[in-house]
C-alpha cells in the first residue's frame, strides 16, 4: 500500500508553526489602509475600522498569543499590544460609550505614547533582521508624526506621516510574505 504526500505530511509530527507572518499581515495591511487616509487619498470609513477590528486587531492578538506560548516574548508583546491598539483606536472612532469625543491633543498623547512604546520595541530589533528593524523603526517615526500633526493641527505633518506609514506597512506585509515563502520553499528566496 503506498502513501501520498498529504498522508505523510499527516503522519509526520508538525513543528510549532510561525504565528509572525499572521501578525505582519494584520499589522501591514491595516497600516497601508489607515494611512491611505492619512494621506487623503481615501476617507475614514467603515471599511478602515472594520479592517482595524477583524485583521488589525484580532489576527495580531491571535498571533500575539501563539507568540507567548512558544516562548517568544517579543512577538507576544508586539503583536497583542499592536492588535489591542487597533481595537482601542476603533473604539475611540465610533465611540459606542457615548462619551467626550477625542480631541487632538487627546489623540496627541494618545500616540505620542504609543511612540514610545514603539520606540522601545525598535531597540528591542536591533539583534534581529534588517527588515523588522525597518518595520518598527518606520512604526516609531510614523507615531511620533501622527502625535506631532494632532498636537499641531498639521494636515501637511499628517500626510507625510500618512507616507512613512504606507511604507512601514508595505515593508510588514513583504515580512510576512517574505517568511511564508521561504519557509514553504525551505530556502531563503525572499531576503529579510
């Protein structure tokens, strides 16, 4: 009796699977979504927050999550901590509580902080590959910008920040692309 590949693939014991590439891309394409807007070329609407909740938020946290339980802290604290910022910042947009509406100094700390959150976090790369130090590098430009524009009422800051952010975003989703890829061909095709 022979086997297939598929019944083999199935009787070999699997590895623990890379929950990164999922995170990236919840991280990436909601990042290139969102600053499409920031830079006028589209308006806030449901499909930004909807993107924010489904892919932003909830894929990161799930992959936050696997993160923390094979052992890597780093991704775990990145990806629940950048999937639970999406969750936040689609709250503050629809604002189910009924409570004061943020305003742009408001939203000023409110990304300021996360700068600096990120900024730690990009300190935290500097052992790992040159794509993730770019990723979280341009993540921390892009907040301190965006805070920078809030706190001035800058759309020109915010545009910009709008391109870094489209950046940072296309540089996670070609992470992600990039790990799947080379991990499925079982050699490094995609540079990281």
């Amino acid at each position: 009796m022979s086997v297939n590949s598929s019944e083999k693939k199935a009787a070999e014991p699997r590895s623990a699977s890379n929950p990164g590439p999922l995170g990236l891309l919840g991280f990436g394409m909601t990042t290139v979504l969102l600053n499409l807007h920031n830079t006028g070329i589209i308006e806030l609407s449901i499909v930004i927050v909807a993107m924010g909740f489904a892919l932003g938020g909830a894929a990161q946290i799930i992959a936050g999550i696997s993160e923390i339980r094979i052992g890597n802290t780093f991704g775990g604290t990145a990806f629940t901590s950048y999937g639970l910022f999406w969750w936040s910042l689609c709250l503050i947009w629809i604002n189910p509580f009924g409570v004061n509406p943020a305003d742009n100094i408001s939203m000023g700390f409110y990304l300021a902080l996360w700068g600096v959150f990120t900024f730690f976090m990009f300190l935290g790369t500097l052992s790992h590959n040159m794509i993730t130090k770019t990723v979280f590098l341009s993540l921390a430009v892009l907040f301190i910008l965006l805070s920078i524009g809030d706190f001035t009422e800058n759309h020109h800051i915010t545009r910009i920040a709008g391109c870094v952010g489209i950046f940072c975003g296309l540089s996670a989703i070609y992470s992600a692309m990039a790990q799947v890829v080379n991990g499925e061909q079982g050699k490094k095709i995609f540079p990281t």
